[in-house]
C-alpha cells in the first residue's frame, strides 16, 4: 500500500457527500492519469533508446548489405537517420504530448490520417488473417 499522502486538500467537511466524493474522484483521476503518464514516458523513452541501437546497426551493417544488394548506400543512411529521428521524438515525449502532437497533425492532414488509417486497419486485417 503507498503511504504517500496527496498533495490536494481535502474538500470541505461541510460541502455536500456527492460533491466531496466527485472533488475527490476527479483528483484520484488526474493523479491516476499523471502517473500512467510518467509511466509511458519511461516507455517511450526505452523504445527510444533500442531504436537508436536499431540506427548503429543499420549504420553499422547496412553498407556491407546494400553493396551485396546492389543498392545506393545513400538510401542505407537516409534510413538510419529516419529510425535515429524516430529515436529522438520518442526519448523527448510523454504520451500526453504525443497525442497533442497527433491531434495537430490529423487536423492539418484529415485526408492523410485518413489514408494512413485504412492501410493500418487494412494491414493489421492481412495480418490477423481477417480478409
């Protein structure tokens, strides 16, 4: 059990029970949701960290794979600097930023998001095996 004793005063003794017990779910709510919040940035920040490991390794192997290939290795760094950018957005966000950031970008682009949906739903389909 924690014994960590919240920050929000108590709601007067002479306000109405229906009113204390909303004031006091609605701040179990908000400290619920801030810590699920600093709980996805750590998250976040771990999937950052392997995605930049993930970046060395393309940096890393990649040309040796693109001359078996035959392909530019130009497309090889362009790649790993795509997966480092990724790294480092993730390692700066938390999970309430990240959907402010989603929120702007959806209503900017409506039709791209749209777009970008339908793959997503239509790829995870193929993949589950739900033609």
């Amino acid at each position: 059990m924690n014994s960590k004793v919240s920050a929000t005063p108590a709601p007067p003794a002479n306000e109405p029970l229906g009113e204390r017990a909303k004031g006091l779910a609605n701040d179990a709510g908000k400290e619920l949701l801030d810590r699920a919040n600093e709980s996805g940035a750590r998250g976040l920040g771990s999937m950052g960290k392997k995605l930049d490991e993930a970046a060395d390794y393309v940096r890393e192997r990649g040309p040796e794979t693109a001359g078996r290939l035959n392909v530019d290795t130009r497309h090889v760094d362009r790649v790993a600097e795509g997966i480092h950018g990724a790294a480092d957005y993730l390692q700066s966000r938390d999970p309430k930023s990240m959907f402010s950031d989603l929120d702007e970008a959806i209503q900017k682009h409506p039709y791209r998001a749209l777009m970008v949906g339908a793959a997503v739903g239509y790829t995870l389909g193929r993949i589950f095996g739900h033609d």
